[in-house]
C-alpha cells in the first residue's frame, strides 16, 4: 500500500513540478516586468479567488471522498456534492460582489471579471474529490499544467503591456478552457438540484470545512495582512519569496491528498506505516530545506533583481519551514481524516488565532520577515498538535 501511494503520489508531484515551473517562469516574468506594488497587486487578485473558491468548497471535497468509501451510489453521491456547491456559490457570489463594491479595490470591470472567475473555477475545484477517489491524480496534475501553459502564453503574448486586467482576463480564459474537458459533464444529464439534500450535506461537511478554511487562513491571512497594512509593495516581496515555499510543498500536498481517502477506512494504514511514511518526508524535506537555504539569493536578488533582495531573508527563513511542511503531511492528513477531527478542530482554530494575531501586531512592526517568523512558529505548534493526536488515534 505505501509503495502504491508513494508511487501515485510520486506521478500527480511530477505533473504538478511541471505546472509549477511553468508558473515559476510566469512567476518571473511578471515579477521583472512589474514593480513589487503591481506584482502585489496581482498577488492579491489571485489571492481573492483562491480564498473565495477554497472556502465555498465547503469541504465538500473532503466529505465525498470520505462517503464513497463506504456508500455504494457514487452517483448520489456526487449529485449531492454538486447541490451543495451550488448553494455555497451563490452565497460566496454575493459575498464578493459586495465586497468589490464597497472596498473599490479593483475597477468595475475588473471587478466583474473576478466574479464570473469564480465559475469555472467552482467547477475545477470540486471534481478534484472525484478524481482522486477514481486514483486518477495525473488529470488533476495535467489541469494544472494546462492551466499554467495557457496563463504564460498569454503573458507572452502581451510581454510589453502586461498589466492585472490582461493577467485577470488571461485567468479566466485558462480556467473556462480548462472546465470544458476536465469536468465529467456526463452527470449533470440525471442532476437535479436538491436544496434539502444540499443542505444535509453541508452540515456534515461543515467539521472539513471549517478545518480547511482555518488551513488556508493559516497559510494566506499573512498575504491579506501584509498588503491591508504595509502595502502592495512589500506583498509584492514577500510573495516572491512565498512562491518558492508554495513550489517546494506540492509534494507533500501531493501525498496528503492521495493519502486521504486510504487514511479514512478504518484500519487500512497501521501506525507502523505511518511512521514509515513519515520517516520518508522527512528525509525529502530536509534535502529540499537545504536546497531553498542555500539557494535563496540566486533565487531572489540575483534572478527577480536588487529589489527583492529582503526576499532572500525571506526564503531562507522558508526553508526551516518547508521541513515542517514534508514532516505534517501525513500526519495532519491522518488527523482530519479520523473520528478525532472534531476534537482537534478547536486546537487547529486557536493555532491559526495565534498565527494571525502575531501578522496583526508583528508585520507592521518588523515588516514581512516577521510573517515569515510567525509561520515557522505556528508551523512547529502545529507539529506538536499533530504528534499528540496521532498518538491518540492509535492508541484508542
């Protein structure tokens, strides 16, 4: 079983580091041509529907992986998915609109284009749990890739006038093109919305949902509070170095999602295997922490140029961090997919308070090495939360 899950976990990571250099290349070029305030500014446009598509989710993704274990119509099952994301996208629709509309951080337009993103993108994301549950990882990582190809294709294409609206319009063009034949659109032909049903669902999605959204919170608030405090300038500095630490964790996020559905039959991975899994991210993190350390000026002053040269600190700070990262993987993944979720949902809250509480009063203080800090702080919480709740599950 471990070989199998390093194995298909090992392709989805391959075709993942393929979109992720090909976003690295992006990365680049964008980052070179833009000032750090404009680079910030894209940052925090992807970051809006990032966050919005994550936390309309709903964990549903979680709960259909998690109910086709052990529920034989697989069908109803999805149906029952789809009714629910229906309902949190039309909350999350309206959410944003409003919020566009009364912040007026981006034009009209732009405004307008952000939210008809989030279509395509709800389609995307969602069928990310039926993929993984069909062991079909590698169309998730060819979506990306697809992605990725059509988004620097379009950066090329308009090298001299880049801007966010031609970057914004670019996003929505590879996200609808993605849908089109990544989306199983066989089953919506017998789908009937059913908000009864949608709600039933919700609420027993709600245990991931709430996880997940504290998750992201966790590993996005810093970029919210950053740009909402110090500026889009600094955001613009900090992400270049975040980008790194997001491209060196596609492994253990690769892990952890193939890692899940086995994880949630009771019995399928004993604490030995577990321990070995662990023992081999380990080793891997610590030979990708090192790589980032001793990189971490190529990569920032010398590649993006001397106006990202505080990135620098910044990555070498991640590299601690992208240890940590390997080292939970499997075993948060364990965590949220056993009976004790619930219990360690509070600890998981408080550990993200403690993370965002620390943003608000360090960043405008100390600036973004600070965020950078509060990461690795939280991070090694989060590893002493994890250890204690495994012990406990094999232990019962």
């Amino acid at each position: 079983m471990t070989t199998q899950l390093f194995k298909r976990s090992g392709r989805y990571f391959v075709g993942l580091l393929i979109s992720k250099a090909l976003n690295l290349i992006l990365f680049v070029i964008v980052a070179k041509l833009l000032i750090p305030a404009d680079f910030g500014s894209i940052i925090y446009y992807s970051t809006i529907i990032t966050l919005v598509t994550v936390i309309a989710d709903f964990g549903t993704i979680q709960w259909y992986q998690k109910h086709t274990t052990f529920l034989a119509n697989k069908t109803k099952v999805l149906h029952s998915m789809l009714s629910a994301r229906i309902v949190t996208f039309g909350i999350s629709f309206l959410v944003v609109g409003l919020y566009l509309l009364v912040s007026q951080r981006f034009s009209l337009p732009l405004s307008l284009l952000l939210l008809f993103t989030l279509i395509p993108e709800a389609l995307l994301s969602i069928f990310d749990g039926y993929y993984l549950e069909k062991k079909q990882p590698l169309r998730i990582s060819i979506k990306q890739i697809t992605r990725s190809i059509i988004l620097v294709v379009c950066v090329a294409i308009f090298y001299s006038n880049l801007s966010l609206e031609i970057f914004a319009l670019a996003a929505f063009v590879s996200a609808t093109l993605n849908t089109l034949w990544f989306v199983p659109w066989k089953y919506f032909k017998s789908f009937l919305f059913d908000i009864k049903q949608a709600i039933k669902t919700l609420k027993q999605s709600s245990q991931y949902a709430l996880l997940i959204t504290t998750s992201y919170a966790y590993s996005r608030g810093d970029s919210l509070i950053i740009e909402n405090t110090i500026g889009s300038a600094a955001l613009g500095i900090y992400s270049a170095g975040y980008r790194y630490l997001e491209g060196l964790s596609l492994l253990p996020t690769a892990l952890a999602q193939n890692l899940f559905h086995i994880s949630a039959k009771k019995g399928s991975l004993s604490a030995g295997q577990l321990a070995k899994i662990t023992a081999v991210m380990a080793g891997l993190g610590i030979l990708a922490g090192a790589a980032l350390f001793l990189s971490s000026d190529l990569l920032t002053t010398i590649l993006l140029g001397p106006q990202y040269s505080q990135a620098g600190t910044i990555v070498r700070i991640f590299s601690a961090v992208i240890v940590l990262f390997f080292v939970n993987a499997p075993l948060s993944t364990v965590v949220q997919s056993s009976d004790l979720l619930k219990k360690f949902i509070p600890w998981g809250i408080a550990n993200t308070l403690a993370n965002l509480a620390l943003n608000i009063l360090l960043i405008p203080m100390y600036g973004v090495v600070a965020a950078a800090f509060v990461m690795l702080a939280t991070e090694v919480c989060g590893l002493i939360l994890n250890l204690i709740f495994v012990k406990k599950i094999y232990t019962k």
